[in-house]
C-alpha cells in the first residue's frame, strides 16, 4: 500500500516531533470575549429603528382637501368636472373640492379655467396660483402662494360653494 520513501519520510517526520517542544497557549480575554459575543447561537446586534411620528397638530391640519407644504405655500385638492356649463364649485369633503370648469379638457384649457375661477373664487391674482400636479388628471393639486391661511382658503371655498 505504501511505498517504501513514503515510510520513510513518515519515520523522519515521527522522530522530528520529539525535539519539539510543546508551546503554552496563551489566551486574553479580549479574544474570550468576542468569541462569546459572537457565538454562533446568538444574535448580532441590531441598529435601533428610528420612528418619528408627526406631531397630532399636523396629523389634524393635512385631513382635508387644504393643507400647508413644507415650503409654506398652502394647497388645495381638486377633482376637476371639465366641460360644465358654468364654472362653481361643486362641493367640499374632506378628500377634495369638486370644481366644474366651463372649458373641455383639451389643450390645457381646462387647467386655466381652473385657475382663473379658483384666483377669482380666493381674490387673489392668476399669478399667486399655480397647478403643482395633475395636469392630465381629473384630480389636481393647486398651490396657492398667499398670505393667506389654509382655514381662510377653505372657509372662502366653502362660501363659494353655498
């Protein structure tokens, strides 16, 4: 099975061993102490989630259709009715306001409609109002870059809504 320089060289490693001398182990308990922190039955450490929550103040004010972003400019959440005979606002709930507008859906028009009658509706300038999102869609967001407050907005919306 074996050949004979195989033996042989097996026998000179056997007979190096006894000038070997056997060496201390020597072990810190800094290497002790990350071997039981990180055994394989324990879990590593897990980074803490941070969750901030909105205070209730916002939580309240961001419920209905006229809320303040963050750059203080206050929006208004709009379902748009093109192609109503005359414009007027249709209602107010608490998702958004319905606005019929007197113009078809067709090369923008619609959209300015919407922000003529919403400037004349806030008494403000067509330039103080913008449309943020939405200008393909039914629903929109306008943005409205005045003095006013989001309960001054809405309370003049719904006045204009009877």
């Amino acid at each position: 099975m074996f050949t004979r320089s195989c033996l042989t060289t097996a026998g000179v490693f056997i007979r190096s061993l006894r000038f070997i001398q056997p060496v201390e182990v020597i072990t810190s308990p800094c290497v002790s102490d990350i071997c039981r922190r990180y055994h394989r039955n324990t879990k590593m450490p897990q980074k803490a989630k941070n969750t901030k929550k909105p205070p209730a103040a916002a939580e309240a004010e961001a419920s209905g259709p006229v809320t303040r972003d963050k750059s203080g400019a206050v929006t208004i959440t709009v379902h748009a009715k093109p192609g109503s005979k005359h414009s007027g606002i249709t209602e107010v709930s608490t998702e958004s306001v319905g606005v019929a507008i007197a113009a078809p859906p067709a090369d923008g028009e619609a959209n300015t409609e919407l922000i003529r009658y919403l400037a004349e509706v806030l008494g403000l300038k067509k330039s103080h109002i913008s449309l943020d999102k939405g200008s393909r869609s039914r629903d929109k967001l306008i943005s409205v870059d005045s003095s006013l407050s989001p309960e001054e907005v809405l309370r003049r919306l719904r006045e204009a809504a009877g």
